[in-house]
C-alpha cells in the first residue's frame, strides 16, 4: 500500500488549524474561578482524609519531631482562616491554633470545615478586580494545603491505608 503524503500533510494540516479555531473559542476561567477550583480540589482532597482516617489513628505521628495527622489539619485550619481573614483586607498575622484546643476527630472535622466554608465564602465574595492586583493570600494557601496533603498521604501509606483520592474511580 503506497501511502500518500500530501493528503496526509493536508489532513494534518487542516487538523491543526480546527484545533487552534476550536480552543480560541473556549472561555478561559478568571483567576478567581481558578483560584477558587483549585482551593477547592485541594482541600475537598484534605476534608474526604480528615473524616475516613481513623479517630484513634489522629494522635497518629510518623517520627516523634513530626506533627500528629491531626496537628497537620490543625495547621491546614489556620492557614485558612488566615486566607479567610487576609483575603477580606484585614490586617492578620497566621496565628497558630492550638491543636490541644480540639478534642478529637469530630472537632478537627467540624472545625476544618468551618474553615473551608469560610475561607470559600471570602474567596467567592471577592472582586473580579483585586485579582488583577494579587493572587494573595490564596496562591499561597493553596500550594500551602497541597504541601500538607502530600504529607498526610505518606501518613496514610504509612498506616497501610490508601488515601481517598488515589483509589480507582467508578466510571
């Protein structure tokens, strides 16, 4: 079979050009829908590890210097308010909470998410045009939660479990 080189180039081609006709006519997200997609993908990941890892497995601490599974959310908690409190023009300091203060899974659950509804609430509410300016607080607590998400998936794999999100998906 002699295959036919100029109708392939023109296939390739005219390929090519639909392709770049087709993507000049996608509406590309703002960077506060990105922004906000990706503060919610991280910590949805965080939440769905903060409510299936074991209640007696919190206390739970990969090396003596390192903090417990649920000091990490402690600390993704504060992060959080911070964007939540920062993101609304307050003048804040990341003030740490303490871990102590929380008595438990429940709490650690209930307070992580009063922090991600805060924080989204803030980071929904904000103007088109700020982001213009800055993509402060949020780029940094976003790549802040993503940091601690990869640190509580060694926590998983270390304990023999398997974090939520690398399981296989139902189609």
């Amino acid at each position: 079979m002699k295959l036919n080189y100029r109708a392939v180039s023109s296939s390739a081609l005219l390929f090519a050009v639909l392709v770049v006709l087709a993507r000049g006519q996608q509406q590309f997200p703002t960077p506060a829908q990105s922004l906000s997609r990706h503060f919610d993908s991280i910590n949805k990941k965080l939440l769905d590890m903060a409510q299936e890892f074991p209640a007696d497995r919190y206390d739970f601490r990969p090396t003596k210097e390192t903090r417990s599974f649920g000091e990490v959310l402690v600390h993704v908690i504060s992060g959080n308010l911070y964007a939540a409190k920062a993101g609304r023009g307050e003048q804040v300091n990341w003030d740490e909470l303490n871990p102590k203060d929380f008595k438990g899974k429940a709490e650690i659950v209930a307070a992580l998410q009063k922090s991600i509804a805060e924080a989204d609430a803030t980071l929904r509410n904000s103007r088109e045009e700020r982001f213009t300016k800055t993509l402060l607080p949020w780029f940094d607590v976003i790549e802040h939660a993503a940091e601690h998400y990869g640190q509580l998936v060694v926590y998983y794999r270390v304990s023999g479990l398997t974090p939520p999100a690398s399981r296989p998906q139902a189609k």
